[in-house]
C-alpha cells in the first residue's frame, strides 16, 4: 500500500509541473509529463482490479490495453461506469498522435502550434482521467468495503419495580 500513496504524491507534484511547462511553453515536456501521469492512473487501476503491482513492464500502451481489456470484460461495475472506453481509446489517439509528431521532428520542422495543440489536447485528457479516477477510487472503495455492522443501541438498566 505504501507504493500507492507514493505514486499518488508523485501525481500530485507532476500536475503543477505539467501547468507550469505548458505555461512557459515547454509543450513537448509537458507531453511527457502527461504520459507519466496517465501511466501511473493507469497503472494504479490495473493494481486495484486485479490486486497485484504492474511491475515496472506496464508502459502506457500496454496499460491502456490492459484497462481496456479489463472495461471490456465488464465483471467490474465500478471501473466501466466511471473510466469508460471512451477515455481510453480518446488516451491512446492523443499517444499515437504525440508519437507521430515525435517521429516526424526528425525528418521535418514542427511548428510551435502544432506542439500546443498536442499539449493542449493531452492536458484535457489528464483532466478528465483525473476526474474519472477519483469517481473510480471512490466507487471502488464501495464496493470492496465490508458492509458496516449496525451499532449498537445502549439501553440503561433500571431497577424493577
């Protein structure tokens, strides 16, 4: 459980990060920095549905196809309503499309908009993921929770009468 809470402070310090990169228009790291926080999503939802660690072989096509499969599947509620198959393949479109432009730097010059756009695009996603992770965590917690036992009702003891 340790590893959870440290992916989640990760999370944390990568999203400012993120802001910050976009906002001094450093688009191509913050393309990468989006990658590494949707990986960690990810990766943080694979753990909590198949109840094992990813390892390190997970990188975020392998991820997105993992989740993928396991919405698919449909034997767990909670993670079809709130990530949904939409997210994900919206996800894997936004890597193709930044693994594209990362082929085509070498061969051409990439203009500065199209690398906004990129970075733009993708943090809207981690948004969104975000979103859909917090709903997921909160209706996961539901739902492997034990069910409360009712409390007990303390009653006095009077004397008979």
């Amino acid at each position: 459980m340790k590893k959870t809470k440290a992916s989640g402070k990760v999370v944390k310090n990568l999203i400012p990060r993120a802001g910050s990169a976009l906002k001094n228009e450093f688009y191509l790291e913050t393309s990468w920095i989006i990658s590494s926080i949707l990986e960690m999503r990810l990766k943080n939802i694979i753990s909590r549905v198949e109840g094992k660690s990813t390892g390190t072989g997970y990188n975020l096509d392998r991820s997105l196809k993992r989740v993928k499969y396991l919405i698919l599947r449909g034997d767990q509620p909670a993670l079809t309503e709130e990530i949904g198959v939409g997210l994900i393949d919206a996800i894997r479109t936004w890597k193709n499309k930044r693994n594209k432009l990362l082929k085509e730097m070498c061969d051409q010059h990439i203009s500065k908009l199209r690398f906004a756009g990129l970075a733009e695009e993708g943090i809207v996603l981690m948004q969104e993921m975000n979103e859909s992770h917090k709903k997921f965590k909160k209706a996961w917690t539901r739902s492997v929770a034990p069910p409360s036992e009712p409390p007990e009702i303390k009653t006095e003891e009077h004397e008979p009468v």
